[in-house]
C-alpha cells in the first residue's frame, strides 16, 4: 500500500476498474444481519454489562451501539465506495484505527506544517521514500487525516506489485489506493482530491542503509505533469525516522530475482531473528509539509514541455532534501 514512483508515460498499466476484483460483497439477508446485531447487543446489555463497564468504560453503550451500525452495514451491503474502490466507512472506521497506535505510540509521529495541505480541493504531496518496508507512506496517510482540521485524506499512489498481491491489492483500493500512473493522478487531482506520490519508488526504500536521507532520482518528473494539467499546488513532504526502523545492510539479489520482487532486504535482525525481525526499531518520527509550490501560474500546456517539468521537479526534490538535512540537524536522537 505505498506509493512508488509514477509510471513513464509508455508504460503505465491503468487496471480498469471493471476488471478488478468486485469492491463489495452479495448482500446478506436483512433479517440475518439483524439477527447477529440483536445477539450482541443482548449479550453486552445482559450480563456482560457490568464487565463491559469495567473492561471499556463509561460511555461504552454509544460505542458499541455504533459498532453494531457498522457491522450491520457490512453485512447488508449498505455501504459506498467510488469508481476507484475508495471505502471511506472502512478506512476511517477500521483501516486508519489499526495503524493509529503504530503511528501515535511507537513512532510517536512529529506532525509540522499542517497548515500547509489546503483546505479543500486538489493538492499533490510529494515525499521522501524510505525503511525497507513502506512504512512512511502509511503513516503520512494517518498524520494527515488525523491532525489536518478538516481531516482530509490521502490518495496515494501506489507501485504495480501492489495491485499484483492477493489480499493487498483489496486492502490498498479499499484504502483510496490506485496506481501510479499519470491518467489516475490526474483524475483524482481534478476531482479535488489530496493525492500522495513517493517520485523514489523502490530506488527510495530499498536503498542501503549507508544512503539514508540521501534522495533517489525522482524518475521523469510525471508527478508534476499532472499537477500542472489539474492546476493544483504541489507540497514538498520530508519524513526523518523511517531510514532507522529496518537498517537495510544487504540485499539477497538472487532470491529476489526469483521471487520476482525489486529486492530482498538483509537488515541487523532479518533473517537471523526470524519473525521477530520483522518487528520494525521503534524510532522517533518527524512528517514536516512544507510551503505548496503553486502551478496554476503555468499554462496547462507547460505540462507538455520537459524542461519545465524537470525544473519543477528539481525544485520539489531539492526543498525536500534540504529540509531532511534541516530536521536531521535538530533531532536529538534517533529513538528520542
């Protein structure tokens, strides 16, 4: 579910969304949904009651009487989602609660420059990729929904293998997820839409550990084309603490090769630990969104002419990287 680097234009693969597996599922019986809810609610209103009171609270009646709404409405089918398999209920309800505590008590996520993601209507983020595992685009997702006043979300577009993967690909349309490639930026950019790109892709976040903080090239600079094309501000984002989380000191190239993956990363604890290397260090974080870069001074053709392209490219890079050396500078640690 990370964004990557956006397809060159003769190679992107848009997945028709007709072709992709169904985002809801047959609806249950009425009745039966019915059913399982008057179950529950029994159980917790009988003599599960005073446990429940102790165990989640006061206040725990509302929560689970919307819990139950919830589940209702999933196994009625009574749900929406848009054209590119956006679940809104499921992500803000679901999606986003099994991540906050990753991102509130273990990475202790530092959110700067909020102020800078408008209100409303189209912005294209732009961030720094890095940690083996993309982690950092999960968590900007999170950052932006939960401290933006208007608790916007966050588009991301994501690599191929994540549409390849079974059960990810659900999971990462379900999350507002789509492919990385111009068309799609484009239409949900147009649409108003906050659109995340991570321009590294797997340069980014399967580079050795030796290279952390040290921007990747960002591709042919598709990204800005469409925002130049939806007039839309582009926002440099700069992530610190993702580098630390999986130290990749070696890549088992052979096996990637044959597992048809861009790398298999070797990390202080991975393979030697297991499972429990998988287990990410618990590092301090630091997502900084810096001053949107305006592209509707530009005429839409502008998007047609590379230099221009590469220019502003170039600029999103640079104040990216600048100001990854800016936070570096004034971390204390990089657990603290």
């Amino acid at each position: 579910m990370s964004a990557a680097a956006e397809n060159a234009p003769g190679e992107a693969k848009v997945i028709p969304i007709e072709s992709a597996p169904s985002w809801t599922e047959p609806p249950a019986a009425p009745a039966l949904a019915d059913r399982v809810a008057d179950a529950v609610g029994g159980a917790l209103a009988g003599r599960l009651g005073p446990a429940a009171t102790r165990l989640f609270g006061k206040g725990w009646e509302g929560r689970a009487a919307d819990g139950l709404a919830f589940l209702r409405r999933r196994i009625t089918g009574d749900y929406e989602v848009d054209e590119f398999g956006f679940d809104r209920e499921l992500t803000e309800e679901v999606l986003l609660g099994l991540l906050r505590p990753l991102a509130e008590k273990y990475f202790r996520v530092e959110v700067r420059g909020i102020g800078n993601i408008p209100a409303e209507g189209g912005a294209l983020i732009v961030a720094n990729h890095s940690g083996t595992i993309p982690l950092d685009a999960l968590m900007t997702q999170v950052a932006i929904h939960d401290h933006h006043p208007r608790q916007r979300h966050l588009r991301m577009l994501a690599a191929d293998l994540v549409f390849v993967l079974p059960g990810v690909n659900e999971l990462a349309r379900k999350a507002g997820h789509t492919l990385a490639c111009n068309e799609d930026a484009q239409a949900l950019l147009e649409r108003g839409e906050l659109v995340g790109v991570w321009p590294e892709g797997f340069k980014g976040i399967g580079k050795p550990f030796a290279d952390r903080y040290k921007l990747q090239r960002f591709g042919r600079g598709g990204f800005v084309s469409s925002a130049l094309r939806a007039r839309v501000p582009i926002v440099p984002c700069s992530i610190v603490g993702a580098e630390e989380t999986y130290p990749m000191i070696g890549n088992f190239k052979t096996l990637a090769r044959l597992l048809g993956l861009p790398y298999v990363p070797v990390t202080p604890t991975f393979p030697w630990l297991g499972p429990l290397g998988a287990v990410p260090l618990p590092t301090k974080w630091i997502i900084e969104f810096g001053e949107p870069i305006p592209t509707d001074r530009h005429p839409v053709e502008a998007a047609d002419d590379p230099m221009l392209v590469f220019d502003l490219a170039d600029e999103v890079r640079e104040t990216i990287q600048h100001t990854l050396y800016q936070l570096l500078v004034q971390r204390r640690s990089v657990f603290f």
